[in-house]
C-alpha cells in the first residue's frame, strides 16, 4: 500500500480547516500526514493547532518580504523542505504566486459556489454577508487548484447548502463548513489516487 499523501497548509488565522484535516489524519478518515505548517501570521491560532498536533511551523509574512515573489518562495521552499507532495490552503489570505513544480499541486477550499461570490475582497464572512445581500438562495463550498488569480484555478468539486430565510451569516457559515470538512478531504483523497485529469479548465474524476 502507498504511503500516505505529504501534505503542507498554509494559514493564516484560527485553523478550523487545518483542524479538520489534523482529526482525519489522526483518526483514519484520510490517508495523509500534515508534514509542515506555514502561516502568513505569527499570531495564527493555526500555528498552536499544529504544535499540539506535533507539526512542524514555519512563518512567512507578507510584510517582512520585498516582493511578492520572494514571499512566495519563502513559503514554497518550506514545502520543500517538508517533502510536501501537496498544499493545502487552510484559510491562507494571501495571494502567493504558484512555481511550476507546485503547478495543479495546491488545493484551496472556497466557502461559496464560484464563480459567484468569489475573487479578491471574498473571505471569510464577507462572503456569507455578500450572499445573504444579494438574496442567493443556494451556496456551499468550492475545492479548486489554485493558481495566481483568487479562486480562479479548476474545480473539483462543489457542495450545495440552501440559504434559509432565518440565516444569519453565522449560521449560513457553519452548515457550509460542515460541507468543507468532508469536501476538501475528499478532494485531497481523489488527488492522492491519481483520479483527477484535465482537459483544458475541467477537472475530471476518474472511475
């Protein structure tokens, strides 16, 4: 049987999505190791999270870096270093620029359906406060590749919630990630099977 998967996350807050992947590496659920953790943020509770779970940590900030190339590849070369076959963009806020060896080897999950109420600006609550706004009946949460565009790259896969009429964004944010927390995991798992191709913008499941 193949190990399991390598994977790095990048953070940049609390750490609920790390968490998840923490637990279900731990448990059995996925077949995968969290190999390094690299924050944007040396104040991220993501970083505590994984010292708890025995991670390595690592910090990259933005604004201790010229550019956002050498910021990008300080982060990168810690996956490296880690032997990471795959990143994770756990709740990771900023743009990086991808290199080519990481190219369709980096999965962010998106709380919302894209292409709507995605892009720079789209994080967080706000983007359950733009839906609730704009009276969107339906939304969920998107696993995509990332590449050097917010929430551009391919999708994997998408999960539909309903928006209630009672909905605060709150509550609209916890039962979508509720999907997260099986999404990205099983997106994570498709990768490390080799069952994702391409064709063109598609990301394709195979049998």
């Amino acid at each position: 049987m193949a190990e399991p998967i390598r994977l790095a996350a990048l953070v940049s807050a609390g750490g609920t999505t790390l968490k998840n992947l923490l637990d279900r590496c731990a448990d059995g659920r996925l077949r995968a190791r969290v190999v390094t953790v690299v924050s944007s943020s040396a104040t991220a509770y993501a970083l505590e999270r994984a010292r708890k779970a025995g991670v390595p940590t690592a910090v990259v900030e933005r604004k201790g870096c010229a550019s956002r190339a050498e910021f990008s590849e300080g982060i990168w070369a810690h996956c490296r270093d880690a032997g990471a076959e795959l990143a994770c963009l756990a709740g990771f806020l900023q743009l990086i620029q991808i290199p080519e060896d990481f190219r369709l080897r980096v999965m962010n999950i998106h709380p919302a359906l894209i292409p709507a109420f995605c892009g720079k600006g789209y994080y967080g609550h706000r983007v359950h406060e733009a839906v609730l706004a704009y009276g969107a009946k339906i939304s969920g949460c998107t696993v995509h590749f990332a590449d050097n565009e917010y929430d551009h790259g391919p999708i994997i896969l998408q999960r539909a919630v309903p928006v209630l009429d009672d909905d605060t964004p709150d509550t609209l944010a916890a039962r979508i990630f509720e999907q997260e927390c099986e999404a990205f995991p099983e997106a994570i798992r498709l990768f490390a099977e080799g069952k994702l191709r391409f064709e063109g913008r598609r990301a394709r499941i195979a049998d």
